[in-house]
C-alpha cells in the first residue's frame, strides 16, 4: 500500500510539474508547430510571389468568393481597394490583393485570383519580429475586421463569401485537437485498462500496481518536458 501511494505522490507531483510548467506554462501551452506551409504547393507560390516569409512574419490569408470576376472585376476592384484599409489593423504591415499590384496581368496579379474566376485572395503579413502575444492580438483584431470587410463586400455583391485562416490559427485548431485527443484517450483508456488488470490479476491491489507505475512514467516524462 505504501508503495502506492508512493507511486502516486509522485504521478501527482509529476502532472502538477506538466501542467503548470513552474511559471512558464503547462506542457499544451508551450507546445508548438512546426513549419506549415508545405513546399511546392500554391500556398507556398503566392507566399514566395508576394515577398512573405512566413517564417519571421505572421501571415493571414483572407479568401473571397461567390464573385463573378468576368462581369465585375472593375467595382469589385474598385469596392475592394476602398475596403482595403479595414484590414490594416494593429501589428499589420502589409494587406495585399490582386487590385493594390501595379500589373494586374503579373504572376503575382494572378496567384492572388481564383483560376474559376469567382473571388480572390488577400494577403495580410504582420510586421517581423512579432511576438506570440502581439501576434495573436493581430490575429483577434483581424477576425473583427475581416467580418466587416466581408459585411462591406455584401452590401454591394450580396453573394460574396469571405473567410481567413493564418498560420497561427492553425497551429491552435492542431493543439486544441491534440490535446483533446490526448484527453479522451487517457478518460476512456485508463478505465478500461483498470478493469482489464483486475481481471488479469485477480485482485484490485495488484492490479493497481502496474498501473500507477504506468502513470507514473507517464508522467515523469510529461513533466519532464
């Protein structure tokens, strides 16, 4: 019995360790991604053609469809030049659309168009050097401003759609996925793990035992990291 307690002081000890981080976060809060944008993709085109790089500046990409490019191009050009500034919010050093080039014909004109002709993309990079804190604080502004950009393109083209993503709201929908996962995983594995033990073991001590020293080094390396 002493041993397991033990055995779970220490898995207590260790979690605390994980999940508080001693000051500088839990374990999920310094988890990180790694670079997310894939080579040789067209993500990966329009941020060489418009000069980004992604990994010392925070970038969003705002998408605009429902369009007809054909049969619009010059007020949605127009409506998207004067609408333009909304998204230049605190943090942000450049928003870039096909519309703000001087060669609308360019390579870089026509990555940021869509090939079907219904809409485009704007480009939005935050000043280098951002820190996480300042670079999601850009972020949170920018889902205000870009629901007012799209609100803008509506009242003139009532079919537009308009979304964004960023590299930083990726990165938190994989964390917040994994750390659910790992939640879950471990609410429905250790009770049937537990109930598999007594059946092998025949008694609910010496089940217990493999168990907590499972968790035990489960711990330890969680909190470790």
């Amino acid at each position: 019995v002493l041993v397991v307690v033990a055995w779970a002081l220490l898995v207590a000890a260790a979690l605390g360790a994980a999940l508080s981080g001693f000051g500088h976060g839990g374990l999920f809060d310094r988890m990180r991604t790694s670079e997310l944008i894939v080579p040789d993709t067209e993500s990966a085109k329009v941020q060489e053609l418009v000069g980004t790089d992604a990994s010392s500046k925070a970038t969003t990409s705002v998408v605009v469809s429902g369009l007809d490019m054909s049969a619009d191009s010059t007020r949605i050009g127009a409506l998207a030049t004067t609408e333009r500034s909304l998204l230049k919010v605190e943090g942000v050093d450049t928003v870039t659309d096909a519309f703000a080039l001087p060669d609308p014909t360019s390579d870089q004109a026509r990555a940021l168009l869509s090939r079907n002709g219904d809409g485009y993309v704007v480009v939005v990079t935050g000043r280098a050097g951002l820190s996480d804190d300042r670079a999601s604080a850009m972020d949170d502004a920018l889902v205000t401003a870009v629901r007012e950009y799209g609100d803008a393109l509506r009242a003139e083209f009532p079919e537009a759609r308009v979304s964004s993503v960023s590299q930083n709201t990726i990165a938190s929908s994989i964390l917040d996925q994994v750390r659910h996962d790992l939640i879950i995983g471990e609410v429905v594995g250790l009770p049937v793990a537990a109930v598999l033990m007594v059946v092998v073991f025949g008694g609910l001590l010496s089940a217990l035992m493999p168990l907590v020293a499972a968790l035990a080094a489960i711990s330890v390396g969680m909190g470790a990291l």
